[in-house]
C-alpha cells in the first residue's frame, strides 16, 4: 500500500467566537499559512498503529493510548466510518505549524488531516460531511461543547457563516482583504474559556444573552460588510465584538494589548479570536499597512505574526 498525506489548514474566527456555542451566527476563515499534515505509511512484518507526533511528544501505539484521546479517536471513528474492522498494519506522522491552544484551530486541522490520511490510505475517501462529523466528535474532546464552526471551516477551507445545527453556508468575499494575525505566546485551552463562559451564563443569564444576542447582530452586518466589500464598516464591527467580549470575561491584558497596538499602527479595527484568554488576536488593514502592524505587535510582545488575505 502506497503511503499517503493529507494536510488541513488552521482557522481564524473573524465575528461571533463564544456566542456562536449559544445559537448566534459567526464567521470564520481558513488561515492556509498554517497547516497541520499527517503521513500514513504501512509497516510490513509489524502489526498494530503507531503514532506519533513529535510536537507533542507521542509516540505510542493506538491500543496504548485512551479512548477519549483525540487522535486515537479520529482514527477510530474512521475505521468505522469505512467499515474495517482489522486494518493491516501504518504508522501514522503527525506535524503541524498551527500553535496549539491558541484559537487557530490546531486540534480540528489535525483531526481533519488524520481523517483524510488514513481513509486515503485504506483505498476510499470519505466525502466531507463524514470528515467533518468525525471532526466534531474529536473536538468535543478538545472543547466540551464545540460549537462545530472550527470543524466546519477546517473541512471545507471556505469562508463560513456558521449558525449551529444549521446547514452549513459559504460567504460571498467580493474582493479579497488583509487580516494580521497576532500571537500572544500565551497558549489557553478553548475548553477553560467556554466552560467560564457557561457559568457565568448560568449565574447571569440575563447579562450574557444580551451580550451573545450583541455579538450575532454584528456577525449579520459583518457579514453584509464583507459580501459589499465594506472595510470601512467592518473595523469598527471588530472593535465592538471585541469589547463585547471583553465584557464577557475572555480578554486577557496580552490581548487587549496586542488590540491597542494593532489599532494604534492603522488598523482599521481588531479583536481577539478564538477562545481568547491568550492565543490570537486579528487585525483588519489595508495590504500597505499590514507590515506595519505586524511589527506593533511583535513590539507590543507578540511571538508570532502571519498577514494573511482572506478570499473566496
Ligand atoms: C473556538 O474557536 C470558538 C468558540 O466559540 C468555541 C466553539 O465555537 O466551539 C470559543
């Protein structure tokens, strides 16, 4: 059997993080400059999976690894996908240039690689919905309550509007536009943050409706903003998504930092992404500006830049 590769890229959320796990609509973005690859290859005269991912130190065989481990998982949920109850022997590579926990989607582009890797492996592709649905299973295990947006974006790698249990919609981009992305070195579970966010939900309810049913309006008009090429409506929009959620308990002084600075070197607006409580933040710009901006940030203490154009 020949060896086989599959890469997935990461993600950004432009609008709607955390209030998109409440019902409310969200966008989000495939960032392809980052990627998350798996190689399957078989091994002759051996037996069982070996996997291993050197990022994370792990180099294990399936059976020596939980149930509820997310790559253990994926390939599980795979096998059965396709039926194979006693697949001959791989060994399964696993790397990727997507921080982890950092609100770039590291945990569903791995995932979605390790899917498309093995099945391609075993002779058949499984078609998107399945490697998505099987994305999602994984993610509850990395997130809890996943909405599914990351599982969803990563998938198809288009543009999405995304409500929950919703069919899923791709948005028009009339003309493509330049985000920066700011790391701020500060990894943060996205699973910490949501369940936070429920249980303030619970003590508050009345508080944080407002505060998601505020954050989906503005994922509706960004979304008009974007399909019309609008940038100048779509800075501010950011700017109010992000102090919705600093209100909401997700920001962190590395965010708000990275935000001020982005703004301060011409951004035309920006917020964090994600989780938050650390990870990403993004940057709306003109391409002229967007070095600039990087180089705010990275003074501003950020680790890490991409500039990236979101297009169709
Ligand atoms: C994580 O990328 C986005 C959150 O809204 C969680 C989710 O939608 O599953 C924070």
């Amino acid at each position: 059997m020949p060896a086989t590769t599959a890469s997935a890229p990461g993600k950004v959320i432009l609008f709607g993080e955390h209030a998109v796990v409440y019902g409310q609509p969200a966008i989000a973005v495939p960032v392809n400059k980052v990627q998350a690859r798996a190689v399957v290859a078989a091994r002759p005269g051996q037996q069982g999976i070996q996997i291993t991912a050197p990022d994370i130190s792990l180099n294990k065989t399936i059976k020596d690894l939980p149930l509820d481990h997310a790559i253990s998982r994926a390939i599980h949920l795979t096998l059965e996908a396709l039926g194979v109850s006693e697949p001959p022997a791989f060994a399964i590579k696993i790397t990727s240039t997507i921080p982890l926990a950092s609100g770039l989607g590291s945990g569903a582009a791995v995932s979605v690689a390790v899917v498309r890797a093995v099945s391609q492996f075993l002779g058949r592709q499984l078609p998107a919905e399945t490697v998505n649905q099987i994305t999602f299973e994984t993610e509850k295990i990395h997130h809890g309550t996943p909405s599914g947006i990351d599982n969803t974006v990563i998938t198809f790698n288009r543009p999405v509007y995304f409500i929950k249990d919703r069919p899923i919609e791709t948005i028009e981009i009339k003309q493509p536009f330049t985000i920066v992305i700011g790391d701020t070195g500060k990894p943060s579970p996205t699973a910490i943050a949501v369940g936070d966010v429920r249980k303030n939900y619970q003590e508050n309810p009345g508080k944080y409706q407002a505060l998601f049913d505020a954050c989906g309006k503005i994922a509706g008009n960004a979304r008009w903003s974007i399909e019309e090429y609008r940038l100048q409506s779509l800075g501010p929009l950011m700017n109010d998504n992000h102090n919705l959620l600093v209100e909401m308990g997700v920001s962190s002084p590395e965010l708000d930092r990275l935000v001020a600075a982005a703004r301060e070197a011409g951004a035309m607006g920006a917020k964090l992404s994600g989780g938050g409580r650390g990870g990403n933040m993004i940057a709306l710009t003109l391409p002229d500006k967007a070095y600039k901006i990087a180089g705010a940030l990275l003074s501003a203490g950020a680790n890490n830049t991409i500039i990236t154009e979101v297009r169709p």
